[in-house]
C-alpha cells in the first residue's frame, strides 16, 4: 500500500442479476484530500460507495485501508464506521426533533446513563473546533440545512473518520451555505481525513477538489490531478465521446412547412420556479424541435416543468400564439394546449393501478371535465386507436399499466398526451430506460410531430439523441441557461465545450 | 406564600359555577346563612344529573338559609381538589355525589378536623362512615324488587320476559337484573326468553327485541333497565305489530322516570316505570336541621323513597311532580 | 390447466371477499337453523302489509350500514385513510335534523317544518362536518384518523348542544316512515332508501368522472397533478359525499325512534362501515375502489350481527366475533393466501384430471 494512501480499492466487481454495476474498479484515496467521484447516471458511483460502506458486499477485489495489515472485510454500515468511514448523505438522516449535541451522540453510548453536561460541554467543543454556527442545545430541525450538514459531518469528525463520504451534500444549499460547507471541508483536509465528495456540479468540483475519478458504464475511465483535466475533457471523459471521433450529425428536421413556419409557438420571459432555476428566457417557433441539454442535475427537468406549471412557478411572464397567458398549475397549461411527458415515469407518470384505457384517456378527461366522462365504448375506441398508433404491446385495454414493460408504459403516457392534441409537447427523457427499437420509434414520432406543425422540447441525457431530433439546443449547467446552439453550433464538440466552459448571465 | 395564592386562584378558576344565591364572602355569622359547598358529577352526563342539579339549586339558596357554591367533575382527582378548595373555604356542609368511591380518606379527615360536616348523596363510597355524617342513596335492588313485585301483582298465568339489561356491572344493572333473576329462579312459571345487554343504548334494544320476533318466540313482558332501551323494544313491537300497554298483550317496563317516559304511562303504551330518585335534596336539607338543632341524624345511610308508576294508576300530575 | 387458471381469476376477483363472507354465513344458518330464512307476512299497527324475518330485518338494519360503506368507499380510495367521525356526524346531523323538525320545543305536536326542508338543512350541515374533515386531510396534510379524530372526540357534545342538551321527540307519525314502513308496501323503508343512494352514486359515477379521478388520486398523487387534476378539492370532495351519506344514515336511525340520544347514537359505526370497505376487498390504504363489493360487505356485516343476536350472544361480545372476522379478512385478503387458495383448486383439478386420466 502506498504511503500516502488512506484508503486502496483494487479490481472491484458487482455483479446485480442482468447488470455488471461495477467491473475491475480501482479507487485511491489520499491522506488529507478531496477527491471527486464523477460519472453520469448508472456510472457506478453510487454502488461503488455503497460497496465501500458496507451496504453491499463486494463479489470481488480487495480494500485496503492505512493501519491494517490485511485487506479489511466491511460486512454492514456499522463496520465501515467503527474502521473509520463515515457517510453524510443528500438527504439529512439525523434526528431533527432532538437536540445538536444529541445527534452528535445518539448511538454511541457506550454505557446506559449519559452525563448531558458533559456531553454539551464536548459537543460545544467540536462545534466550536470546526467552526459551526449552532448551539449544541437547539434542536436540529431549527438549523438551516447546511448547518444540519455540518452537524453529520461533525457526527462523522467526532467518530474520528479517516474517511469522509460527502454525497451529493450541495444540492439542497445556496451559494453561500456552499461556501461554508467548502470551508468545513478544507478545515478537516487539513486534520488529514480523506473526503470522498460525489457532485454534479462542475464549477465546485474544480473549486474545492484536488483530484478526480471519472467512471463511466462500471468501469473506471481515470484518475487525474484536478490541474491534469480542464473541464471539456472531464466532460468528455463522463460522456464517454473522445473528441476525436464526434462526428457530428445533422438533424434532418424541417419538414413542417406550413404558412407560419416561423411564427412563435410559445415564449417565456424571466421564468423561475422554487425547484431553484434560475430565471431565463425560453421560446419555441410552431414545427420547430429544441431541446435542454446539460448534466443532470444541471436543472434542465426543472426548467421545462417550470414551463408546465408542476413546481411553483416564482416570476416570469409567458405568451402563447402571441397572447399572455398564465401558468401556475399544469391544468392551466393543458388548456392552452400544452402537454408534458415528465422524467419519472413511475412516479410522475402512470398511475400504475389503473387500466392501459383509463391512463391513455385520463388527461383529456380531465380536460372534459368533471362532468363529460366517455362513454365505454368511446374509451375503448381512443385507446385501441393510439394502441394501434404507437403499437403498444398490451393484452388488452383492461390490462393495469403497471404490468406492462417500460417502454410500453412510456407509450401508453405519450398517448395519453396526443390523445389532448397538444399544439406544444414537452418530452423530459422519454427514452430512458427503454429497449432501443422503442427509442427510434419515438424519436421518429418526434420528426413526424414536428413535421405537422406541433412544438416539441426533447430532453434526453443522450446527447446524440439530442442532435438527431432537435435543431435548436439550450445548454444548462448548475441551474443556469449557458448558451443556445443551432445549425452549424448542433455537434457533440461544441455541447461539451459550452457545458464545460459556457458563460451564462449569474 | 405566593404559591399557595396561585393554588387558591386556580381552585377558583376552577369552579365552573359558583352559586348566584349567595351574597358574596360574608361568613356564617354575619348573615345567618349555612355555608355549603356541593360537589356533583357534570349535569350534562344524564337526564337524571339534570334533575338531580335542578333540586340541588332550588333547595340550597338564599331564600332557604343557605350560601352554596357548586363545583362539577366526572373525574375523582379534580373533584378531591374542590373539596380542599372548599374545606380552605371554610364551609359549614361538604355535599358530595363522588365519582369513584376510592381516594377519599385523606380529604375527609380534612373536613373532619375543620369541623366540616360531610353528607353524602346518590353515591357511596370506601371510606369509614365515621368520616360522614349521612350518605342518602338510592337502593338499586329495591327497586328491582318493587319492580317485579309489582309484575308479579299482575296474575299473569305465564311470565314470558325479554330482559334487557344495561351496561354489565353498573350499580342500576345488578340491582334491578338481581330481582327479576331470583323471581325467574324461584318460580317455574317466569320465564327468560333473552337476556341481554343493550349498554343502556334504545338501538340495540330494537335489536335485540327485533330478533327475538323474527324467531317466532312468543313472550308478554318487556322489562328494560332503562326507559331509553325501553323505548327501542317499543319501537321493534310497533314494527312487527304487537300490541303493548295496559291491557294489551305486552306489558312494557322501563326505570328512571323520564318525563316522556311518564307520558307513555298516562297513554297507557306502556305499564310500569320505576323510579330512581334524583331529588335528594329534601333529605339532606332535613339531615342539616337535624345536625344544626344539635343532634345527629337516627341512622347515617338513608334510603330514599322510590316510586313504581304504574300507567293505570298514574296521574297527569305525577308525571309533573316525578318527571325528570 | 385451463381450469385451474379460471379458478385463480375467479379467487383473485374482488367481490369474491364479501362473497364468500355471505355464503359461509349464510351456509352456517341453512345447518344450523332453517327456519333462520322463514319469511312472513302480517300487519302492522296501521293495518298495513308487513314482512318479516331474520332476512328482512338484515335488509332494513344493514341498509344505513351500506349507505355510509358507499361515502367510506369514496374517502379511503381518495385519502388512503377512514374517517373515524361518521357516527359523531350521525349525532350531529341527526340532531340538527330534530331541531329542525320540533323547533324550540322539544315536545311539540306538529312539524315545525316540512320533513324534506329538515332533511336539506341537515345534510348541508352534515356536508359541512364532512368538508371540515376532508381540509384537515387534503390541505393540512393530517392523517385522515387523526383528523376526524377531532369531531370523533367533539361531535356528540354538539350534537348535544344543538339542541341545549335536551331530548326532542318527534309526534308525527308521518316522520316515522323514513325507518320503518310506507304504508301498503310490505319491505322496509330503510331498504329502498339505500337503494335510492346506490342508485344515485351508479348514476354519479356513470355521468361524471369521480371514478376515475378519485382512483387516480388514489394511487398517485403526483402523476394525477401533473395530468391536470387537483387532489386536495377532491379529497374534500369525497369527504363531503360521505357528509352527505351520514345524513341520510341520520334521517333513518332518529326516525326508527322518533327521538335521539346524543351518547349511544349510531355508536362504533364507524368501526362497521371501515369493516364494510374492508370486506368488500377494497385497499384501505387507497387507490382502486369497488362500490358494489362495499355495499354487499356492508349486509355481510349486519347478516353477522343479526345471526349472533339469534344465537343470543351477548350484544357486548359482538365486537369480539367482528374482530375475528377482521383477522380472517386480513389473511384472507392477502394476495399470497388468495393466489395459494386458487393454487390449491388448480391442483386439486389438475389431480382429478390426472386421475380421470389413469382410468
């Protein structure tokens, strides 16, 4: 084992039934660094952590760790922390009812009576040493949340971790909760404790990290010194597309050729909404195909369901067809012909327990009111024609949603929504986690749309996907619009460029 | 010092009705009246602590030589806080209907060192008597037995009972279910066709009588524990068309003398009603003179008179006078 | 193996809980008392054609039992929880209803109003207990139980005070009909009333889309928001339906006695009408409802009570042998327990056909 090293993850495997989550991972962590997880969706960070956590067991490799001789066997959550790895997650796990100094402590006793004084004297004292701005007799839930995160990490400290897992630990903080987060994480550099910090924001990656693992598809890409690898190439490298083989490919789309080709469909002006987009202008001409492109993470979900009215819009003024119009929920945007297709389909989108029928008819019953219901055979006729349509694979119409593949049940959503005939459709991921053949068919359906005179924002995290349909792209990084590419702009190089290095309003 | 001002102004918030009869703080001497603090379940809980309260307040004012003050709980503890509070109060009577019948002890021994007497009333408890000077009550099983006393007056050939009994182990159940169950075993003649628990409730006495007719089981007394339960049995017989009243082929029973129940009475639809005296005020008024003329009550537990109304007897005015 | 898989689809059918409740019960009776089903025609005190019996006595109790299984039905699917109120709200409406039908004096000969004007005003203010449960549920974001646990504490006491804790009878025989006969027709009042009811809500739900909306809220909040729907005003929605429901349960249970007592009114309905939701298969946590299976379970429920009342068990067991239904119902319920049943039959039958097979 290296010297330096305060922790050796050599030749890693997991194997989950069908998927190969992790193959042949190396991972080394140094004494007193920060050290960047990176990787898109289903990269393998996340099963890499919780392979190092003890969460999952490992099927192979080995992990060393600085002052153990042999190779350690972490077997549960609770030996990672007693050899000294501790995990602060996104969301908060501690206990917001009892006080600081008690989440500092609460299952760590070691005997049944507890000395309190003595306790918040010592909790008073951590709290002090690293410098959080909280009293270890408030209660938890009263801290903002950045400070609640610094109380995990002092939890953490105070087991006395040579290992730190931050994940995902700035997604819910502001600006300067950030910076304080950044400065605690500095502090316990110095101390010496190796922190492991998974991110999706670029810009505090390159702020407060000094070197960087990059996995793609379960296996690793690399490991770089964070001065070794300017942004473009990180991109690159998560992506997957060396620069050199992007060959960039066209949209074929114009096909509508209608009068008002070039007439705006929709437009948004200062659009925010409390899922923290930054403000920004947005529109979209009749037959046209745009997209928001970006990381995830980097806000490009949020944005289009601003548009739609899911999140609480905060500012902004919208038009539709030249007229003003108002959005503060998404019935309001159903009516003026607007439809979304949302990112979680399980989720956000079938209502699982109802018939294929009942989930292809609902929006445009809802649009009827409450009043007009179809008829059966009306019902049936709808959705054997989109069935037939979209050819989705169902028994029959009764058969419940859930039962049918994803792709599938992805159909029976966008049936749903072209069953409103909607002048302006929104696609958030609309081929995620569906077979490739489905995947063709609906970005043909897309062309198609487009080419009768209907709007269409396409989001996928496929960027060639991407470029394939849309031929206007909003690139998005941490929140912020960083450019607008068209024509010539439309190819793999530039979209990494602009993500990488984009300048946008702040 | 400033804590126990608290404690005193708390009691006195406590107190949800302090008597309008008297006159304010003056003492015994200065105006000659009696001082006597009545401690009571909530009047809300019945019909017959409505009537009970009423008596209570129409005996113990000012025009009747009396100061009263008025405190009300269903539940023991606050109800030993009020006595306390009335003991520092220095009344002359301490007058108590308890909610439970354990606890007492303590506070009456209070009383008795203040030189407070105590008088008991609707309800006993667990306390040496020397602890009180009268407790006035109602005698449960008596009732029963003027009940089927009176039943058995009717000659009947055949008594063929549907008996419809209140919550199981209440005071008013055991005693009037005991009666009726010692008639049922003595003579061969009487009958039990069900027995059952309606928990007081008119609805599932419907029921219970209800299914008694859809078994086709003849029977020719109804005898309630209540009116309320009563009344559900009347309501099955009107469904099913089977006569009852005086001279009809169900004789109907019920206690507690409500006033409506005494109507039925007088229309003759039903043919007994027993009573259960909420008014003993007359009593402990009768017991106070006793203790203030120098003497001591004859005997320390009193029995209240108790009525059985029978419909071919009773009177427009009885149903004035008994109604509750 | 055709078959066996008929038998699972007909195991795995949801009217097929409350169904299978009916027939034991009913199966139980045929052995061990025939003249349970024995029904017979007399005349009532007005001389008017009456019939009874163990059957018709369950028609005419269980039929407020079904009206308030209907409302429940429509509040579990929508809120995923049960309102624990219905018999306080009972109180209250019925209460209101006296009020209104005896004016100041609770004894008074005549109608103070006309039964129906009563009726409406008690129902609108039974809406509006029910409305007040449902904001608690759908914008406070409280658990449905604890909720209504609020007017489940608080409702007998208004009750009480609507009518300055006094007892009013109704005199006119006119009132009388609601929980017991119309002249010259011989079934019970309460019968048609609920069918009245069931009809009504088959006609709400086959010209209005509560069905579906209640169902897709149900099951996913979000998805059903983001399709243009807004959950919360239809979880007020339901809870105001089932306010509606109470208020004709109320009209039936005072008018059975002409009178009301605040205390023991239409007490642990609740916990019978949460029972009837449950035996007709519906999940109580939400979602996916059937009225029908409700309605039926609703009977099974009273055809229970009834039978224990014939066996003369003693009516404060009766919450005892309910719970014993309840724990059946739970295992019974699950998808493995229904999927073995079923198993089971095909195995059976694949068995004999082996057998049929070998000979």
């Amino acid at each position: 084992m290296n010297e330096n090293s305060i922790l050796e993850m050599r030749n890693i495997d997991k194997v989950f039934p069908g998927v190969r989550a992790l193959s042949g991972v190396d991972f080394t962590l140094r004494k007193g660094e920060i050290h960047a997880l990176m990787g898109e969706n289903g990269a393998g960070k996340s099963t890499l952590i919780k392979v190092l956590t003890g969460v999952y067991p490992k099927d192979n490799g080995e992990i060393r760790m600085a002052g153990h001789d042999k190779p350690v066997n972490i077997k549960s959550p609770e030996d990672a922390q007693n050899i000294g790895i501790s995990t602060v997650y996104q969301e908060i796990t501690l206990c917001s009812n009892l006080s600081v100094a008690e989440n500092i402590f609460i299952g760590r006793e070691k005997s049944f009576f507890t000395n309190w004084k003595m306790r918040n004297k010592r909790a008073g004292e951590i709290l002090k040493s690293l410098d959080i701005p909280a009293s270890p007799t408030q209660q938890l839930g009263t801290c903002s949340i950045a400070v609640q995160q610094m109380v995990a990490i002092a939890r953490a400290v105070d087991m006395e971790c040579k290992i730190l897992i931050l994940d995902e630990p700035t997604s819910s903080l502001d600006e300067q909760e950030v910076a304080k987060l950044f400065k605690l994480m500095r502090e316990l550099k110095q101390r010496g404790v190796g922190i492991i910090f998974v991110t999706h924001f670029l810009d505090q990656v390159y702020e407060v990290c000094d070197r960087i693992t990059v996995l793609r598809d379960g296996k690793l890409v690399g490991e770089y010194e964070i001065k070794d690898l300017p942004r473009l190439m990180l991109v690159s490298k998560m992506l997957g597309k060396e620069l050199d083989d992007m060959s960039s490919i066209k949209s074929d789309n114009g096909g509508y050729t209608g009068e008002d080709k070039d007439k705006i469909l929709f437009e948004a002006e200062n659009l925010s909404s409390v899922e923290a987009v930054n403000p920004f202008d947005f529109h979209i001409k009749k037959g046209e195909v745009n997209g928001f492109t970006g990381l995830l993470g980097s806000g490009r979900s949020e944005s289009v369901r601003a548009i739609f009215g899911a999140d609480r819009v905060l500012s902004g003024k919208l038009k539709k067809d030249g007229k003003d119009i108002k959005i503060t929920k998404p019935i309001d945007a159903m009516k003026n012909k607007i439809a979304y297709l949302p990112e979680d389909r399980k989720e956000d989108g079938i209502i699982g327990d109802l018939s294929v029928r009942e989930n292809i008819i609902l929006a445009l019953q809802v649009l009827e009111g409450f009043f007009h219901p179809f008829s059966r055979a009306k019902a049936e006729e709808f959705a054997d024609e989109y069935i037939k349509l979209l050819e989705i694979k169902t028994a029959s119409t009764d058969t419940p949603v859930k039962s049918l593949s994803g792709g599938n049940q992805q159909k029976v959503i966008l049936a749903r929504w072209l069953l409103t005939h909607p002048d302006y459709l929104i696609l958030d991921e609309p081929t995620r986690g569906i077979d490739v053949g489905t995947k063709v068919e609906i970005q043909k359906l897309v062309l198609k749309l487009a080419s009768e005179g209907m709007g269409v924002t396409f989001i996928s995290s496929e960027t060639d996907e991407m470029l394939r349909t849309c031929s206007r792209l909003i690139v998005m990084r941490d929140r912020h619009v960083v450019g607008e590419l068209t024509g010539e702009d439309l190819n793999q190089h530039k979209i990494m460029s602009t993500i990488a290095e984009g300048e946008g309003e702040k | 010092m400033k804590k126990r001002i608290l404690a005193v102004l708390m009691a006195l918030v406590m107190v949800l009705c302090v008597a309008g009869c008297g006159g304010g703080g003056a003492a015994k001497k200065g105006n000659g009246l009696i001082k006597v603090g009545i401690i009571n379940n909530d009047p809300n809980e019945s019909g017959y602590r409505t009537a009970n309260d009423k008596d209570l307040k129409a005996t113990f004012c000012e025009a009747n030589g009396y100061e009263a003050s008025f405190a009300y709980s269903l539940k023991n503890d606050e109800q030993i806080t009020y006595a306390q509070k009335f003991i520092q109060d220095g009344v002359d009577y301490l007058l108590l209907s308890a909610a439970d019948t354990a606890g007492w002890d303590s506070v009456l021994k209070d009383a008795k060192d203040a030189g407070i007497h105590v008088i008991l009333f609707d309800r006993t408890i667990d306390a040496d008597p020397s602890l009180y000077d009268a407790s006035i009550v109602s005698d449960m099983a008596k009732e029963g037995d003027t009940a089927v006393n009176w039943l058995k007056g009717q000659g009947l050939s055949e008594y063929n009972v549907i008996h419809i009994q209140g919550v199981m182990g209440s005071a008013a159940q055991k005693g009037r279910t005991g009666a009726l169950d010692a008639q049922v075993a003595a003579d061969a003649s009487w009958n039990l066709v069900t027995q059952q628990t309606a928990e007081w409730n008119a609805e599932k006495a419907q029921q219970i009588v209800q299914s008694v007719i859809d078994s086709g089981a003849s029977f020719n007394v109804i005898y309630a524990e209540n009116d309320d339960m009563a009344k559900g049995a009347v309501a099955a017989l009107d469904k099913a068309n089977i006569s009852h009243g005086v001279g009809k082929d169900v004789i109907v029973m019920g206690f507690d003398c409500n006033k409506w129940a005494l109507q039925e009475l007088l229309s003759q639809n039903w043919n007994y009603d027993g009573q259960c005296n909420p008014f003993q005020s007359s009593y402990i008024d009768e017991v106070i003179k006793t203790i203030e003329s120098g003497s001591s009550p004859a005997q320390k537990t009193i029995i209240m008179d108790e009525k059985g109304f029978d419909a071919s007897t009773i009177t427009a005015e009885d149903v004035e006078n008994y109604g509750i | 193996m055709k078959t066996g898989n008929i038998f699972q689809k007909i195991f795995r059918r949801q009217i097929m809980i409350p169904l299978a409740a009916f027939l034991l019960l009913a199966i139980f009776n045929l052995v061990a008392d025939p003249s349970f089903y024995k029904i017979t025609l007399g005349y009532n005190s007005a001389g008017n054609p009456v019939l009874s019996g163990y059957l018709i006595t369950i028609l005419d109790y269980g039929s407020e039992l079904a009206i308030l299984a209907i409302g429940m039905t429509l509040v579990t699917a929508a809120s995923g929880g049960q309102d624990i109120s219905v018999g306080a709200a009972i109180a209250i409406s019925g209460s209101m209803l006296l009020r209104c039908l005896c004016g100041a004096d609770t004894r008074s000969e005549n109608l103070n109003m006309p039964i129906i004007c009563a009726f409406l005003i008690s129902m609108v203010v039974a809406s509006l207990f029910g409305a007040f449960n449902g904001v608690l549920v759908a914008y406070f974001k409280i658990q449905p139980m604890v909720a209504t646990l609020i007017l489940f504490t608080a409702g007998r006491s208004i009750a009480a005070w609507i009518n300055n804790n006094e007892l009013p009878i109704v005199n006119d025989q006119s009132f009388a009909i609601y929980g017991g006969f119309i002249p010259g027709i011989p079934i019970p009042m309460p019968f048609f009333i609920a069918v009245i009811v069931m009809i009504i809500t088959w006609l709400i739900l086959k010209f209005t889309n509560l069905g579906l909306y209640v169902q897709s809220v149900g099951i996913n909040e979000k998805s059903s928001r983001l399709n243009g729907l807004n959950p919360e005003l239809l979880k007020v929605l339901t809870f105001v339906l089932l306010g509606v429901c109470v208020s004709v349960a109320a009209l039936i249970k005072t008018s059975r006695l002409m009178t009301i007592n605040y205390s023991v009114i239409a007490k642990d309905i609740e916990m019978d009408a949460i029972l009837a939701v449950a035996l007709g298969g519906n999940a109580l946590s939400g979602g996916k409802f059937n009225i029908p299976a409700s309605i039926l379970g609703a009977y099974v429920i009273q055809f229970l009570t009834t039978t224990l009342y014939k066996f003369n068990v003693s009516s404060d067991a009766l919450s005892a042998y309910k719970a014993v239904v309840v724990i059946l119902l739970v295992v019974f319920s699950s998808e493995s327990v229904r999927g073995w049943i079923g198993g089971l039959f095909k195995k059976t039958v694949a068995v004999k056909a082996g057998k049929e097979a070998k000979s």
